[in-house]
C-alpha cells in the first residue's frame, strides 16, 4: 500500500467543475488507462443510473476500489452520460500532487475530505450535491486500495451516513446506486509476475525459488515476511494459518496503541479502530507540538508509522490466494508486495487488461418522517450489492471465456 501523510491538512480544496475542462481532459484520462494496459472498459446496466438522473434523484455512487485508476474507468460511464460526477477524495492525494493536478482534479469534480476527522466542509460539499445538483457524486466506501478485487473489503459507515443525513432535509429523493468494478487480465501475466516475485526474494536475500510454483513462491514470500514482523513485534515467530496470525498481529499492534493513548476499544473494525488511534494522535501533536521535544515528535510518527503496519496486515486477507489463485489473484498479492517491500508507487502492469463496471438498482432513501433507515442497515445493503455483483460478474465470466467476451469496448 502507499504509504500518507496524517495530521490536520493545511486547507481544504474545493470542486471547481468545469465541463469544458472535464471533457478536455478525457484524453488525458484514456491516455493514463492505456499506459496502464486497461484496453477496455465495459459498462453494464447503466439504465439505473440514467433513470435515477432522468428522474432529477440525488444520487450517490458507492463502488469497490480494489486498484489504481478505478476512478478513470468509472468516469468512462460519465463520458457516456455527458455528466460529469462529483468526486470525494482524500486530502493525501490533493497535498502529494503538483499544482496543475490539484486544479485539474478540482475542475473534473474532485474535493478533499479529511477521514480521520470530522470534516464539516467536505460532509457540507456533499450534501450540497446530493441535494441540489444534477451530477451524481461518487464516495468509495472502502476508503483504501486493498487489492482484493474478487472480494470486497468491509465498507465504512461514512457514505451511508452522508446519503441519510443528506435524505433527511432534502427536498427531492435522494438514492444510492451501489457499482461494481471488475478488472481481468486478458492475457497471460505469469512471466511479469514471476520477474515481480524474483526481484521480492532478492530484496530478502533470498535465493530465487524458480523450482517452486508462482503461488507457493508468493505464499513462501507472505510467510517470510510475516515471520520477521511477528519477531520484531512479539519476539517469536508464531504457528497457525495465515489469516489467524494476521489477524493477532493486528490485533496485537492495535491494543498497544489503544493503550498508550487511553483508547477504549469499542469498534470492531480494524480500520475504524486504526483511524481512532490516528485521530488521537493528530489530536495529542496538535495540543503538544510547540513544547514537545524531537523526541516526543519522533514517537509520534512511530506510533504513526504502526498504524499504517497495521492497515498493510489488514490488507492481506491471508486466505484470498489460496481460495482462487486465479491471474488476478496472483497479481494482485505481488502488486501489494511491490508497494509494500520495494517501496513501488505504483505496481507493475503486467499484462493487458480489461474491466467491466456494472450499475445496480439505486435504493431510495427514506425522506423527512418517514420510517428510518439506520446507516449501519444501508452499509449492508450496499456491502452485499456489490459483493452480488461481483460474484455474477466473476461467475459470468470465467477464466477461459473471458478474453473472448470481455474485450469488446475500447478505451
């Protein structure tokens, strides 16, 4: 995973559309989905969400965001529509860019949000759209990239709780239209990936295990590197299945933090507890900052630094490659160990690709008085909504049939 800066954004950058900047920049947009070998993207039931817009609904898009460039993919289903869509994005991404990235994004509809805090502008900015505009806005619940394509992360309660708040004082209905992105390779990636995985054993001193299949080189590499984290943080190795040490190492790290900063843990998702101990400790820098010494500052970013640790572990389900170790699979564990143990922006492309975007039933929001919907209720909704599709998806288009009938539309 890419590793960001945490703590109090120095501003907040709002969307400036501008449709005649969003449509010069659609080739820019085809350009970078080429470089990345996505040579098709094909869009499904998007008569959902053109009626939901014909009908002048507020509409929020919730999809999966299992990979880099999924949001170019999706902005080929606005150039379809001629409508642009509003885009909440991380603060990280606008601090980390240049000048002239941050004002093309904000003219193609992006504004930033600060997830570890209460962020009143963005959540304003928000429900402004859903209220008010004809342009649908798109929140990845997921929040992270956790390069599990096939299987979708546990989704946050933030998009849900905006649509309902937005619902509740709005004047026209406002839906959630859950989306579905579903990437395959359409050629046979293995020699890239087996470059990917001899150059991960080489950084650990290993000798390439060419004898070994690419799936028992890539569960040897995991076992490894777990090996040495559980040394480091707990001083021994431990036995078990992979996702029963993740999950305790997790864990582990987690209740240290909790409790150095007085945390009582009382959510049950890593990330929620992950972004409460960041929050706590954004919260203690800034109140200590000017008289803390170097060596208090330098704790912090430790601590900082344990709590991408554990959204790295988070990030590997342990059980995901082994269950189907189909191409996307395997590409998929090699591109977060790319990122996590060569310190990649971005992972190798490894083959051409394509990807299919699939639009479910929007589900209309209960407005005013009406009988309440509770946000952890539209999580699940939207949580198996996409899941759904991704499995008919999968199962629509298996391994074989797939290249075939995939590679239809051309970017």
């Amino acid at each position: 995973m890419n590793d960001q800066p945490y703590g109090i954004p120095d501003k907040h950058w709002p969307a400036k559309l501008t449709y005649w900047w969003y449509r010069a920049a659609r080739s820019l947009r085809r350009k970078a989905l080429a470089q990345q070998q996505i040579t098709s993207v094909q869009i499904e039931q998007i008569e959902h969400l053109q009626g939901a817009l014909d009908a002048q609904l507020g509409v929020m898009l919730t999809p999966n965001h299992s990979f880099h460039w999924d949001s170019y993919c999706l902005f080929q289903a606005a150039d379809r529509l001629k409508t642009p869509f509003y885009v909440m994005t991380a603060w990280q991404v606008f601090s980390q860019s240049k000048w002239f990235e941050r004002e093309s994004m904000q003219r193609c509809g992006c504004f930033s949000v600060d997830r570890e805090n209460t962020d009143i502008q963005s959540m304003k900015t928000a429900m402004d759209i859903l209220q008010r505009r004809k342009e649908p806005l798109v929140v990845f619940p997921e929040g992270d990239i956790y390069h599990t394509n096939d299987r979708l992360t546990t989704l946050r309660e933030g998009a849900a709780a905006i649509a309902l708040m937005a619902a509740r004082k709005s004047e026209r209905p406002i839906a959630v239209v859950p989306v579905a992105i579903k990437r395959w390779y359409l050629e046979d990636p293995t020699e890239s990936l087996t470059q990917t995985a001899e150059k991960i054993e080489r950084r650990l001193f290993w000798k390439p295990h060419s004898h070994l299949p690419l799936v028992d080189r890539i569960l040897n590499i995991a076992n490894g590197l777990l090996s040495l984290k559980e040394i480091e943080r707990l001083g021994h190795s431990r036995q078990g299945n992979l996702p029963e040490r993740i999950g305790f190492l997790i864990d582990a790290v987690l209740t240290q933090a909790e409790s150095k900063y007085a945390i009582s843990s009382t959510k049950a998702l890593t990330p929620e507890r992950i972004k409460e101990i960041r929050r706590k400790i954004i919260q203690e820098r800034a109140e200590q900052a000017e008289q803390a010494p170097a060596s208090k500052h330098k704790e912090w970013d430790g601590d900082m630094q344990d709590m991408f640790f554990a959204t790295q572990l988070y990030s590997y389900p342990g059980d995901y490659l082994q269950e189907n170790p189909t191409w996307e699979r395997q590409a998929e564990t090699l591109d977060k160990l790319e990122e996590d143990v060569l310190g990649a922006s971005y992972p190798t492309t490894h083959a051409p690709k394509a990807v299919r975007i699939r639009f479910d039933e929007p589900i209309r929001l209960p407005q005013g008085k009406e009988k309440k919907l509770s946000t952890e209720q539209l999580t699940d909704q939207i949580q198996d909504r996409i899941q759904t599709m991704l499995d008919a998806l999968n199962s629509q288009y298996p391994d074989r049939l797939r290249r075939k009938e995939i590679a239809q539309d051309r970017v």
